[in-house]
C-alpha cells in the first residue's frame, strides 16, 4: 500500500451502536488494520449495549463518536431527538416521504448524524443502516467524496407486519439514494442478486461481503470425549423470542425428551418466550439453558463448548429466506457442526460447503432424525472438525475482508 492509501480516511456510519452491529466493528478494525484513518459515528440505540461498547471501545484502532445523546448523558439532547423522531414518523404517515421526512422518520439522529459526518473531511463515507444511507451520500456530495453502503440485511423484506408507509418509506430511501453509491456490499449472495434486480446500473460495484468472523477469534479445538454421549446444542441472538425457529425446535425436544440432548441459548429472552417455555417445555426445562447476552467478539470461543450449532432461520420475512446471519459463521469458527432449515439462502449455501444438517421449516420429524443421527459421536465429530477446517482455510474475516480493502486501495 502506498502513502496516499495509508492516509485515506473513511468514515463509517451507522444510527445504532457497535456493540449491536459486530459487522461495522469488524470492518473499522480491518480498514485501520491496513492503514486507513478510520472513523465511526453512531447513536445511542438501546441501554443494555452501552456497558458493552464502553468495553469495546477501550481497544479499538480507530476513532469514534457517539452523536444524539443518551438517557445517561446530554439528556436534554436525547430527549428532545427522540421527540423529534415520534414527530416526524407522525407527520411522515400522514403527509409522506418529501421534504425530507422520510430521512428524519428512518433516523432519531439524522440532523445530528449528518452534520458530524460533515465536518469529517473524508475520502469515503460509508453507511451500515438504513438510517444512515441518506447520511453518507449527503456527506459525501458535501465534501466531494465517495459514498458506500453495506446491506447486510434486505430492508424491503425485513418485516412482514411492517406496516405500508413503512415499506413506501424504505423504497423511497433506497430508490432515492441507491443510484448515488459508489460501493455497495451485500452479506450474503441472495441480497446482492435482489440490490442487483432492484438496481441494474449498480450491478457493477455490488460486492458480497460475507458475515465471517477474524482468525484471532478462533478457540482450539474441542476434542469430545469418546464416553461423553450428551447432545449439547447452541443458538443465539440478541433477542431469545417467537417466531425465530425456536418453537419447532422445543417441540423436537420435547417429543424425544432425551435425557442427553441440552439446549443452550444466549440472547435477551423476552417475556413471551420465557412463556412459551413454561407452558410447553415444562419436561425438559432442566436442560435448557439460558445464558443471557455474550459480547460477540467471545461468541466463537463460548460456542466451541457446544457440539451442534442451530441456524433455524425462517423463509419469512423475505430477508430471513435470502440471508445469512453471524450464526452460521459463529459454528463455523467454533467448530460445531450444523443443523441448518432450508431458506434458500442456508439451503445454497450448505450444499456448496457441506456445513452439516439440513431440514425442511417447520419438520419436527426431520429435526429429530437429524438429532438422533448426531447422538453417534463418529455422525458428527468428522462435521466438526470440517467446519473447523473450513473456518481456519476459507470462511474467515482475515480473507473475507481483503475484498473490502481492495476495493478501497483501487
């Protein structure tokens, strides 16, 4: 890399907080790593992560900035943008996206965010949510710069009970600022063939960007004792809730109430699922586990105590059908093998690198064939030590990310 490279400055923008988005933390860590002045601006999005930023924070090359207050400090500032937002997400239901309510109405901090991102002269400014596409082309145009965005989800078809101003509003952001990008990245194949559908012209400078997770985050790799006959399972998110492909699963362990088999789930459990559990995994609660939020740089060393990792994604929303999420890469790294639902995207991607078990949604009979298969030691440590090998070779950030910095060292 040359000197000019090694003092180009790009900005990273997201409305949340790092702690909730390890993508945009994984992607500063790398750019600064190769000698980019890297800057992330965020917002203050929920209370449980800003113990968990602080931590974070304490570590990292680049330089950051929180904009919009929170309820802890500059409470005034954060009371009056959050009353702003409720404001402008009335009037933008009812007088629509013009005059830039749909920019104000899709981010607490827009004004806030925007003018920070100003004063930053950059050669790149680059958007991690939706709230903060308009943001970063704004930026951009303002200090003649590039602009980037990364879609890690499909926002389209992120909701189903989204309601119609909600989805007209996103389509106007997208179909608005979309085209003035000049880099795009996608974290999963399928979403980068729908950006590709929905935007033709920027066929070109799409990129698929894949969730993986850096070498430095790989534990050893857990041998499992030949006596050990337990089936020790593990899923997580942030949230622990219904309708995430949880509830076929229950319903598996419930039917073959195996002694051996346990659960483990890592996530904030909310009061509807906890429930569910009572009511209807009362048999088998002893051997469930909830573990509560694990920081996601500890995720792939936690997961290495786990046998089988669960990605249960649902085909809808249409996001969940064409994604692929940190869980997958997660296993990987720990070196679990995988029991995978058929969404289209998890279903490609399986049958490209052979990552473990996959079943049809919503099939508690093919899910219990698959956990009595795993039950033989031999079914599954040979999946596990592929993953592993998998991870170590290929599906990690160290390589992931050298399609990122290359595209900005052009």
């Amino acid at each position: 890399m040359n000197s000019t490279d090694i003092n180009k400055k790009i900005v990273l923008i997201t409305t949340g907080q790092p702690s909730c988005n390890p993508r945009i933390v994984k992607e500063a860590d790398s750019l600064s790593n190769a000698g980019f002045d890297v800057t992330v601006l965020y917002s203050f999005f929920i209370e449980w992560a800003q113990e968990k930023d602080e931590a974070l924070l304490k570590n990292v090359l680049w330089k950051y900035k929180m904009v919009g207050g929170h309820g802890n400090d500059s409470k005034l500032l954060y009371f009056f943008t959050r009353l702003r937002f409720k404001t402008n997400r009335i009037i933008n239901r009812y007088v629509g996206n013009k005059f830039l309510l749909a920019e104000r109405a899709q981010a607490r901090t827009y004004d806030e965010l925007l003018q920070a991102a100003k004063k930053i002269k950059a050669d790149w400014y680059i958007g991690h949510n939706l709230g903060a596409l308009s943001i970063t082309v704004k930026a951009a145009k303002y200090n003649d710069a590039k602009a980037g965005f990364d879609f890690e989800d499909y926002h389209r078809g992120e909701n189903n009970e989204a309601k119609k101003e909600e989805i007209n509003r996103i389509i106007y952001l997208e179909n608005k600022y979309v085209t003035l990008l000049d880099y795009i990245s996608a974290a999963s194949p399928l979403i980068a063939e729908k950006i590709g559908e929905h935007f033709p012209s920027q066929k070109k400078t799409i990129i698929t960007l894949l969730n993986c997770f850096p070498l430095s985050q790989q534990p050893a790799f857990r041998e499992k004792a030949a006596d050990d006959t337990s089936l020790q399972l593990f899923w997580f998110s942030q949230t622990i809730g219904l309708n995430r492909g949880l509830e076929i699963l229950i319903e598996a362990l419930v039917e073959m109430n195996d002694p051996d088999i346990h659960l483990t789930l890592a996530g904030n459990c909310s009061k509807t699922f906890m429930e569910f559990l009572d009511k209807d995994a009362k048999s088998i609660m002893e051997r469930i586990n909830l573990v509560g939020i694990i920081p996601p740089d500890q995720l792939p060393k936690f997961a290495s105590s786990f046998d089988v990792g669960l990605a249960l994604e649902l085909p809808i929303p249409e996001n969940r059908n064409i994604c692929l999420t940190n869980k997958v890469f997660t296993y990987l790294m720990a070196g679990n093998a995988l029991v995978l639902s058929e969404t289209a995207m998890q279903k490609q991607f399986d049958e490209k690198y052979n990552l473990g078990e996959c079943f049809k949604v919503n099939d508690v009979q093919g899910l219990i064939t698959i956990f009595k298969k795993y039950k033989n030691i031999k079914q599954f440590d040979s999946q596990r030590r592929n993953n592993y090998k998998l991870a170590e070779k290929e599906l990690n950030w160290d390589i992931e990310s050298q399609k990122l910095i290359k595209y900005f060292t052009i």
